[in-house]
C-alpha cells in the first residue's frame, strides 16, 4: 500500500460517511489522481462506498449499513439538530423540534419525515399529540462515542444542507 492509499485511508478511518469533495480537500489531491485512488482502495476491499443520488459517501469496511444511515444523518446540520435535540429530550412534538433547531417548518418537516423513512425517527401518538421518538438511541450514543467530534463539529453550510437533500 502506497502512502497515498494510507493517506486516504486514514482520513476516511477519521471521518466515515465523507464525500469525495471532502477527501479532495483534505488530501490536496486532484480529482482524477483521487478517483483512482478511491477505486482502487474500494477494489481491495480497504473503504466501502455507499452511492446515492449524486452523492457518494465513503466508510471504513466494519461500518454497517445501519451505522451508514445514521454516520449520513449526523454529517449534515438539520438532521443532526433533529437527532440531538431527541437524544437529550425524547418525544418532542413537531412545534418543539422547529423552536429547538431554529428552522423553518417546512425544512423541520422535510427533514423529520427523511428520518422517519430512513428507521432512525418513529412518531408515537400521546394523548391525541404527535410526538417523535429516537429509534436507534444505542446506536447513535454508539456513533457519536466513537466518531467525536468528526462527526458532531463539522461545520456544515446550510447550503450543503438544500443541496444534499435532493
């Protein structure tokens, strides 16, 4: 193994579910030298990549595809406001999560329902009032144990936020 495979491998170890641009930038690499690179480490087995629609995220091997669900929805601002904010006071309602993350409601609503649909988010009805529950509560202690602060401080523009989410 190259250092140039160590290299890529390692900031993938660091920062499971990043995305090509990430790696371009942390590494200096240029786009072509990167992409065979990328290949080549997924050929051997060394990262895994998960493809969705335009975008390709990229994990260590022992990432399952669980964890890969959750690593996606931690690596992007609302989502990972949404999950926090009911891992520290499960079974909000829908008007609690809008005040707690500071978005619009149509932005909460997109997201949420993103969550539900992905198994990480499950709504309860609790006399008469829509309350949203974590789902995978162990695994996410889990995750955000192991992957601090990869995972939690990454600044991430809003704007990656719209864009993602198509």
């Amino acid at each position: 193994m190259t250092d140039r495979d160590s290299q890529i491998q390692e900031i993938i170890e660091k920062n499971p579910g990043i995305q090509f641009r990430e790696i371009m930038r942390s590494s200096g690499l240029k786009n072509g030298v990167l992409s065979h690179y990328l290949d080549k480490l997924e050929k051997n087995g060394i990262i895994k990549a998960t493809r969705g629609p335009r975008q390709v995220r990229f994990y260590p091997p022992q990432i399952t595809e669980d964890e890969s669900i959750v690593i996606k929805a931690l690596r992007k601002q609302t989502p990972r406001d949404l999950l926090l904010a009911l891992v520290k006071e499960d079974g909000l309602e829908f008007s609690q999560l809008v005040k707690e993350v500071n978005k619009s409601p149509s932005t909460v609503s997109l997201y949420l329902s993103q969550l539900v649909d992905d198994g990480l988010v499950e709504t309860k009805f609790v006399q008469l009032k829509k309350r949203y529950h974590i789902k995978v509560r162990d695994l996410i202690d889990k995750l955000v144990e192991d992957y601090r602060p990869s995972l939690l401080e990454k600044p991430t523009s809003g704007f990656e936020d719209i864009v993602n989410s198509f």
